[in-house]
C-alpha cells in the first residue's frame, strides 16, 4: 500500500512538472507569435502568413510591409499606372525578388514606354477571402489604376473550407503537430532566407508532394456537390472585390493560374493511380474548374485571363514548375509576365514606327484622361513634329474602335507648351460599350506600340 501511495505520488508531481511546463510553453509561444507572427499558430488573419518587414528573402530584402518588394509611397508619381496585385504564394514568389512574374511585368511595360508601378502584396498561405480584405484595408488606399488578381486553382476554392483543427487551440499542440507533419516534408529549408536559389533542386519529398497533389485533385471530379459550395463562397469573395474596384473606378481582372497537375500529364497519371482504387479516370475533368469560373466570371462581367491551355501547351516543351513544389520556376513566371503583358495589356504586336523598329525611344507624349460612360478623353502630341496633329487608336480589348485625329485645341496643353495646344481629342462612348459590363479601353499612338499614359481604362456603363 506504501509503495502504490509512493508512486501516486510521483505520477502527481510529474503530472504538475507537465502542466506547469505545458503552461509556460504555451504562455511563451503566445507571446512570440504576437512579437513575431509565424503560420505555425492558428491566426483568422492574412496576417498570419505576412513576411517579416525587411526579412531576406534570397538576394533580396522584403519592404517596410512585409511584401516582396520595394518600397513605396501611398502616393502614386504623377503620370503613373499603377497596378496592385493581390494573391498568395504565387504572387509571393518561390522565386527571387528578379524573376517574380509582377517584379517582370512591371520591368517589361516599362520597357514598352508605359510608365507602370505594379505594386505585390501577395501573401502565401490565403485565399479569396484574404485578397478582399488586404484590398479593403491596404490596397484601396494606394488608389490603384488596376487590381490584378492571382487566383490559384489548385487551392484558392480549398482555402474557403478549411476546418480550425482541434490541435490548433494550443500553440503548443500546434507546433508539435508542425514538427510531426509540416516540417518533415521538406528536403530543404521552408523560408528563403539568404538561401541561394537553386530553380532544379525539389522542396518537397516525393511521396509529399504527390500526397498534396492527390489530395487537391478532388475539385475536378465531377459532380461534386461539396465543391460546388466551396466554388459559390470563393465566386462571392471575387464579386464583392468587384464591387469595390466598380465603386472607385478601379479597373479589375482575375488570372486563373493552373495547378501543375492540370498541365502536367505525368504528374496527372500518378495522381490518377492513387484514385484508381474508388474512381476512374472518366470522373475527372481537370479543366472543370477553369470553366466553371470563367462563366461565373463572364456573367459577373468580371475581365479575366485564363493561363491553363498556354501552360499545358508550354509544358510539353518546357518545363514551368519548380520540381515537387506546385508552384512556378523561374521559366513559369516569366511565361506569366508575357502573358499578361499580352492579354491584359495589348502590347503584342509588332511596332511599324522605323524609330521603335530601330529601337529608339517613340517621340510621343500623351495622357488618357478620362473615359466615362459619355465619352473618351485624353491628349496626345509628337515632340518632333510639335504643331502636327497625331492619330490615336482606340481599343476595346484587341478590338479596334476607332481612330480620332488628337486636333481640339486646349489652352492647359498650350501653357504647358504642347506645341500649338490642338492636341486633345474626345470620343463619344459607342452603344454597343452601354450593355451593363466592364470594358476595357487602351488608347495608343495609331500604328505604333506607344500606349497613352494612364491607360487602360475600365468603363461601366448600364443598360438602363
């Protein structure tokens, strides 16, 4: 009996050295966590996620923000396009800071004599919910000229039904789960750091990285009704984005970034053996997604850019995805950049100017000022030929509306020595723009690749 109330007793002592431990780890991970938010703790937050102000990342350094660029003003330059871009890791980069495919956009419209600032505030690890909150409480401040909105589809629909786990109430519980599951699923280091890149080594372990593949793969079975759910909350976080942009002017368009198990016909065979054992192949359609979102956004009258059949082209000859990691190498993002320089911008096609041919800067000047739902506006002027009216293009996506000759005189433009002043025109918005969906009009110098500053523009016009 001694001996039983011997070792009663030191259960008891061990079991209060425990909870006490247990308390105090609990208390200090609380208190690192609020120092020093980690996504190893649960957070309702995109917070959760965000990077350390001025944390290495690679070669590079993240800004004052936490994002994965270089600092800027609340303020934008005058005379400047400015572009914000909202998503998740994608956006992020597991790329360096140089190859981000908004770090090239923003290079390549430059480039082009668009005098552009895309701004990323991508953050890894949210979802639609978060993009909605971080332009409410961040992005609409910076008064953006267009929203663009990375939506990945491997796990943009996933990330609006993900359940807070039980472990997740205890930081403690949390970071053991982390070292038990996250953690032993990588070959390398999850943060960047001052790592230095390598685009062929892989970051997951394989038996890892084709798990989370097969795992994402259920929102291409057809007829899943738990989808179509998870699909209605996503769709309603992209129209209240939509809203937002409407009410302020703000131009908006949504790229559809494909999983790499859409494009990549190996990987999709592998995951297709893991569900061999309850379904067939002939249950899936892995570009159901893709449609399904494209009509919501379509009758939505929300602009968008779907990147699935460039990628799954591409991918028979190059390879896009950093090995086992799902999201884009170097190759990827750049293929990205050309793609919404194209789709999104127009500068696709060739210059005719012997001056753009040779390479040499384009002598034009010009601003598009304003287009609402009674007409276009704007100015424009050739600094070589400064009395001498220019021709403008006026597009509706790569739809040529018309061409007006820049010849109303304006007497802003002359004091500011615009040659003569007659260099400012104005278009009657056509019917056909006035059918209750956005439209996007770029204005550019008539049979040259030089766009007007500040354009595109979105109008909206209703029916009634």
């Amino acid at each position: 009996m001694g001996k039983l109330k011997t070792v009663l007793r030191g259960l008891r002592q061990t079991f209060i050295i425990l909870l006490i431990t247990f308390v105090l780890a609990e208390v200090a991970f609380r208190v690192y966590n609020y120092i020093h938010p980690s996504f190893i703790f649960y957070d309702s937050s995109y917070n959760r996620f965000r990077g350390k102000p001025h944390a290495p990342d690679f070669d590079f350094h993240l800004n004052s923000k936490g994002f994965k660029d270089v600092e800027f003003n609340l303020k934008k330059d005058e005379g400047t396009y400015r572009v914000v871009g909202l998503g998740d890791s994608f956006a992020f980069g597991i790329v360096p800071y140089e190859y981000n495919y908004l770090t090239l956009l923003e290079a390549n419209l430059n480039q082009s004599g668009k005098k552009t600032e895309v701004i990323n505030m991508g953050i890894a690890g949210v979802g639609p919910k978060d993009y909605l909150a971080l332009l409410v409480n961040e992005g609409l401040e910076l008064k953006p000229d267009l929203v663009l909105v990375s939506f990945f589809i491997g796990n943009d629909f996933l990330q609006e039904k993900e359940e807070r786990k039980l472990y997740s109430y205890s930081y403690v519980a949390s970071f053991i789960n982390y070292l038990l599951t996250v953690h032993k699923g990588y070959e390398g280091q999850v943060l960047h750091a001052n790592m230095v890149y390598d685009d062929n080594a892989p970051t997951f372990t394989d038996a890892t990285f084709v798990g989370i593949e097969s795992d994402r793969s259920e929102i291409y079975r057809k007829q899943n009704k738990a989808f179509e759910s998870d699909f209605a909350v996503a769709m309603d976080y992209l129209t209240q984005i939509k809203q937002n942009c409407d009410e302020r002017h703000i131009a908006l368009v949504v790229m559809l970034i494909p999983d790499e198990v859409q494009v990549n016909q190996t990987l999709q065979a592998r995951v297709m053996q893991i569900k061999a054992f309850n379904s067939s192949a002939d249950d899936f359609d892995f570009t159901l997604p893709n449609r399904m979102l494209g009509e919501k956004l379509k009758a939505q009258g929300i602009p968008f850019i779907d990147l699935l059949n460039e990628f799954a082209h591409a991918t028979s000859h190059t390879t896009l995805y950093k090995p086992m990691d799902t999201h884009w190498n170097i190759a990827g993002n750049r293929l990205a950049a050309e793609l919404i320089e194209r789709d999104v911008f127009h500068l696709q096609p060739p210059a005719t100017d012997s001056a753009a041919a040779d390479g040499e800067p384009l002598p034009y000047e010009g601003f598009h000022d304003d287009t609402d739902c009674q007409a276009i506006r704007g100015w424009v002027w050739d600094t070589l030929h400064p009395n001498d009216p220019v021709k403008v293009e006026l597009y509706e996506g790569n739809t040529l509306i018309a061409t007006v000759t820049a010849n109303r005189f304006r007497k802003d433009l002359f004091d500011a020595h615009k040659g003569n002043g007659a260099h400012a025109f104005e278009y009657a918005v056509p019917a056909q723009l006035k059918d209750g969906k956005p439209h996007m009009i770029r204005l550019q110098v008539a049979g040259t690749k030089s766009i007007l500053t500040n354009s595109p523009k979105q109008v909206f016009c209703s029916t009634k």
